[in-house]
C-alpha cells in the first residue's frame, strides 16, 4: 500500500480502520485541572489510580513530578518521572499521570468490555 492510499484508508475511517485503532497510547493527565483534579490537594497515588482505572479506563503507570516544589521564583522547572509509586504516595497540583489509554478518544469506555455475561 502506497503512503498516498494509507493517507485516504486513514482519513475515510470504516469499522474495520477503527478496530484497528483499538489499542492503547501513552498519555499525561494534569492533577491541576481536567478529570483527575479532584485528586491533585492532598490527594493519595492509590486513590487517582483507582479513580482513573474505574471512571475513565486509564491505567495510570507513573508521576511527573516538578523537580523543586517551592513557590520561589528561581524554582527549578525541571521535571522527573516517578515510576509506580506506592499506594499513599503524597500527590500535588503540579503532577501530571503517565496514563495507559484508549487510542481513540472519540470511542467511549465501556467499563465492562470483553466481559462474559452469566448466561455464556
């Protein structure tokens, strides 16, 4: 396939296109704002984690944490990664989750996907 079809097959998305797309990507979530930011005072690692997997199907994988916390203004702007941090692990507004999802923000989640009903 040429790059010029893949364009067009990208573009016209069918059903079948789309299943292809059914896959997961790395993605930030800002504790400052947006659906986890309930989470960001005082909140606790174990408690986003739960939050973003049972509400958004987002399985969060890490922090991305300011280097220097203070408010001074020659704070440091770097940032660090935080991998798997234990479950009462202190969060502040200025972390940001390394999430695991859907490829697709456009196609809803559906908390009981793939599930078998009781009847099967």
């Amino acid at each position: 396939m040429s790059t010029k079809e893949l364009v067009s097959e990208v573009a016209n998305s069918n059903p079948e296109s789309l299943n292809n797309r059914d896959r997961c990507r790395v993605g930030q979530i800002s504790l400052s704002d947006g659906p986890l930011a309930s989470h960001g005072e005082g909140g606790k690692y174990g408690d986003v984690f739960v939050a973003a997997l049972k509400n958004y199907g987002m399985l969060c994988i890490g922090l991305y944490r300011y280097r220097d916390t203070s408010s001074s203004f020659e704070a440091s702007t770097k940032r660090y990664v935080i991998t798997n941090p234990p479950i009462d692990f202190p969060l502040i507004p200025t972390d940001k989750v390394f999430v695991l999802m859907q490829f697709d923000p456009g196609l809803e989640y559906q908390p009981n996907r793939g599930e078998r009903d009781d009847n099967s």
